[in-house]
C-alpha cells in the first residue's frame, strides 16, 4: 500500500503545479492589450477552469501525505485520525466544487469564503504542526521541514486569494473600456504581486517534494 499512497501522492503534485502552470500563463495572456476583450475574457476564465484542479489537488494533500507517512513508519496516526482527515477533505473538496459548478451567484461567493477560511485553517494548523515537530526532534528533519513548506504553500494560497481579488474588479470594469491605457497599467499592476504569490506556490512545492526525494 506504501507504494501506492507514495504515487496518489506524486500524482496530485502533477496535477497542482502542472495545471497551476496553465493558469499562469493564461493571467499573463489576459494583460495582451493586442488581443479583442472577448479574447482576453475567453483566456481568463479557461485559467479559472484549470484552477480548479490545483485547488482540489491541495484539499487531498494534507490526507495522502499523512497517510502514506503513516504507513511508511514515519508518523504515528492513528486510523481513526486519518478517517477525520480524509472525511474533511472530502467536504472540502465537496464545497469547491458546488461553487465551481453552481451557476447562483450567492453559491460561488460562499463556497470561496469557505474555501479561503479552511486554506487559511491549514495555514496555521500546517504551519504550526510543523514548527511544533521540528522543535519536538522526534520527527526525522527532513519530513518535518516538508511539513513547514507544505504549510507555508497554505499561507501563500491564502495571500493570492486577497491579491487576486483587485485584479478582477480591474478587469471587470476594462471590460467597460478595453482600451482604457491606464486602466490596464493598473490591472498588470495589480496582477504583480499575485505572480509574485504563484512562484513562491512553486518553490515552496519543488522544495516539499525535493526533501521526499532526497529523504
């Protein structure tokens, strides 16, 4: 079973970073001021439909990666516990996608609210189960930094949430006047930082699964 948890494991990273690739590169192609608004419309939302696989990817990381340290001997978990963890990530992963396939306005609010509070619940959790390990010193180094990267994913996904939102208020109203100069200086302006968000995602994950690697 070790080798099977081992690739449900490596698989979800794929699916996270891989389609987290597209993503960007479809916020980037928003900003071509080359391309008709309809184009650059049409780009933007296929990026929202490939985010949604990265955001249910990491509901199911936190599970699997407990799960496979459990039956690898490196943590001590009770099944009981991993039945909790699975179970939740189970609603949570239930409650993304009645947001990302619900047409109710008032439905995809929610369901982004209650996402982006249990991503900034993971953020603390994570963050501080790790730190708590690694200071413990009966967890092996490596698996406790893994933690404290995975952690420091969730406090970087819960920042992208908040520097998104101003760029889509921008380009909601650039669909007004397209061709508004300053108006798109600013959307390209707003969308920096959450760039900035995205690569440190990236790093933070080539970091977790380097130090699985190279246990």
């Amino acid at each position: 079973m070790e080798a099977f948890w081992l690739y449900l494991h490596i698989l979800l990273l794929v699916f996270w970073v891989g389609t987290d690739v597209g993503v960007f590169i479809a916020a980037k192609w928003s900003e071509k001021t080359a391309l008709s608004m309809e184009t650059r419309q049409t780009v933007l939302q296929l990026g929202m439909v490939l985010d949604r696989l990265p955001r249910s990817a990491l509901t199911l990381i936190i599970p699997s990666g407990c799960q496979l340290a459990a039956t690898s001997g490196w943590l001590d978990i009770s099944g009981t516990v991993l039945g909790v963890l699975w179970l939740s990530a189970g609603a949570w992963l239930a409650i993304l996608w009645r947001g990302f396939l619900s047409t109710e306005p008032t439905v995809q609010e929610s369901s982004a609210k209650i996402n982006w509070a249990l991503n900034l619940l993971m953020a603390l959790a994570v963050s501080g189960g790790g730190i708590y390990l690694f200071t413990q010193g009966q967890t092996p180094d490596w698996l406790a930094l893994k933690i404290l990267a995975v952690g420091a994913i969730f406090c970087a996904g819960v920042l992208l949430d908040l520097l998104f939102k101003p760029a889509v208020d921008l380009f909601l109203a650039l669909a007004e006047t397209p061709d508004d100069a300053a108006l798109n200086t600013a959307y390209s302006r707003a969308l920096s930082p959450v760039y900035i968000a995205v690569l440190a995602i990236y790093a933070f994950a080539l970091i977790a699964a380097g130090l699985g690697v190279v246990k």
